[in-house]
C-alpha cells in the first residue's frame, strides 16, 4: 500500500527461490528420511507440497523436483 505522500506503508515481498535454497534442501533432507516408507510416487508428491510452502510456484512450473531414493 503507498500513501498519499508516496511513501510505502505496506509491501509484500516474496523471495527469490535462490534466497531460500539452502533452507529447501536441509528441509527436504529431514522431511523425507521420515517419509522413505511412502511409495515413492507419493513421497515425490509430499515433497513437491514442501517444497511449495516455501515458493508456490516452482514446482509446478519448472518440474525441478527430481527425486530419486536410494535403498541402501
């Protein structure tokens, strides 16, 4: 919102993906170890959930998610 004076008394600002990226990555790392029994399908999908929590569009408009697990 701007005043009459042009001076901005309220703004919402939403970060660029790369600001958030580190903090992304360690989430997903502890989200889906909890997860690893889910078939993987469904585990992508929840991921894709976090992921969007912390920017709702990347997702679902690039397709970035690219999991892949590992049985060891």
């Amino acid at each position: 919102m701007i005043n009459a004076d042009g001076s901005i008394a309220e703004a919402k600002i939403v970060p660029p993906t790369s600001q958030n990226q580190r903090a992304i990555e360690a989430d997903l790392r502890e989200f889906a170890s909890d997860r690893l029994s889910l078939p993987e399908h469904e585990l992508g999908h929840e991921c894709e959930r976090l992921i969007r929590s912390f920017d709702p569009c990347i997702s679902c408009a690039t397709h970035f998610l690219d999991l892949r697990v590992r049985h060891t």
